[in-house]
C-alpha cells in the first residue's frame, strides 16, 4: 500500500478543495482510458495514481484570470 502524504500535496496546491478537484477529475480520466504518467503498482486504486501524479508534478492546475 501506498501512504500519500496531504502535507506534501497541498504544497502543489495550497488548497484542499483544488486539490480534491484536481485528483478526482484525473480519476475521472484514467478510469476513462488515459495513461498513468508514473511508474506505480499495477494494483494501485485509481485514486492513488492520480494523487501520486499530482505530488511528482506530472499533474498540474491553471487559475482563470479573475473577471473585474
């Protein structure tokens, strides 16, 4: 079993709620057909891999500019 680490994750985050935004829209497409960007145990659940791309950076989010 993998232990993924919360402190290290919102390090690339600095958000909770981003972070459990982006981890679940990655899920969403690995379990949609897409290719892992990590090298993982082939039995890691859905959500490990996702979360495991976020911490090695191969995941990464974009802020919309805010509207005045």
């Amino acid at each position: 079993m993998i232990n993924i680490g919360v402190d290290e994750l919102m390090k690339k985050t600095n958000s909770i709620y981003k972070l459990a935004v982006l981890a679940s829209k990655r899920a969403y497409e690995l379990s949609q057909g897409s290719g892992k960007l990590v090298e993982i145990d082939p039995d890691a659940k859905i959500s490990t891999i996702a979360l495991q791309e976020i911490l090695e950076g191969k995941i990464t989010y974009k802020e919309k500019a805010k509207e005045k």
